[in-house]
C-alpha cells in the first residue's frame, strides 16, 4: 500500500477509506471458501523400461505428464506441483531417473567451475591469481622469445606458494 500511495495522489483525509477498502478486500479473500483443489487424474499406467530408456535422450527428456521436451524437468514439475521424488514415485521411475540432461548438467558445472564456485577464498584467490601469473608469464616469454631476449629461469626454480 505504501508503493502506492508513494506514486499516486491521494489526499491525507482519503487515507482511512483507502485502509479500510484494501482490508476489507484482503478479508473477503481469506472468506472465499474451501480452497480449490486439482481432480486426481486416473491412474495411468506405470510406463514400461523400454518407454523409460526412451524418454531420457542426449539434449532432451520427455515428460510423462504431457509429453513435453524439456532440458530440465525440475522447472516442468512445479507448474504440475510436484517434486522430483512425488514424481518418480507417481511413475513408477527409478531413485536415479535423470531431472536434468547430461549434457545441461555437464555445461553449468564446467561453467561453475570456470568461475570459481565451491572453491574455499583462499584457494580460489590462490587459483585466481595463479592463473593471471600463466597468462602473464606465457606473454612475457612469447614477446620475448620473438623479440630474442633472455629467458625466464624454469617453474621449478621458482617458488610456489
């Protein structure tokens, strides 16, 4: 109500009319009976293994709710309120039956770790600057290899950390 008194004109006296217009709304919500709920659909079928093995492909699986093709059925599930494990159970697929593709999952964990996500600071401060040292070093010794200037001693010789 404040974001909306905020950005429209209203007069101080047509404050307690606006309060009471907005309360009596949110009381005639909560007076609007049982809450509506989903009929159970008729019971399906458990799909068959060779059905399982056919919904799981390289870049897609297929869901058994509508046949849907999606990367991730994680998303598809909520807009049908169920979780990964009401809906392995519902069909009958296995404790290991993928929610997300292989590839997917292989693509944002090679990028999470590209960033540095779950490493600890120090080692991903470590790792960090280590990785600007290389790129550092492999400009210094390229420029000068061209240039025919004088080496760096060899990573052995140098301390590490």
């Amino acid at each position: 109500m404040a974001a909306f008194v905020s950005r429209q004109a209203v007069a101080a006296a047509d404050l307690p009319g606006l309060m009471r217009t907005v309360r009596d709304g949110l009381l005639a919500l909560g007076d609007a009976g049982p809450p509506i709920v989903a009929e159970p659909e008729p019971d399906r079928p458990a799909p068959t293994p060779a059905q399982i093995r056919k919904s799981v492909h390289p870049d897609r699986l297929i869901s058994f709710i509508n046949g849907c093709e999606c990367r991730t059925l994680k998303r598809h599930l909520t807009a049908y309120g169920l979780t990964p494990d009401s809906y392995r159970a519902r069909f009958s697929l296995p404790h290991d039956y993928p929610m997300v593709v292989a590839g997917y999952a292989a693509k944002h964990s090679a990028l999470a770790k590209a960033i540095g996500l779950g490493v600890h600071g120090a080692q991903a401060a470590w790792q960090a600057s280590s990785s600007i040292v290389n790129d550092a070093e492999h400009l210094y010794r390229s420029r000068n290899a061209v240039l025919g200037r004088a080496k760096l001693p060899d990573r052995q010789t140098r301390m590490t950390p």
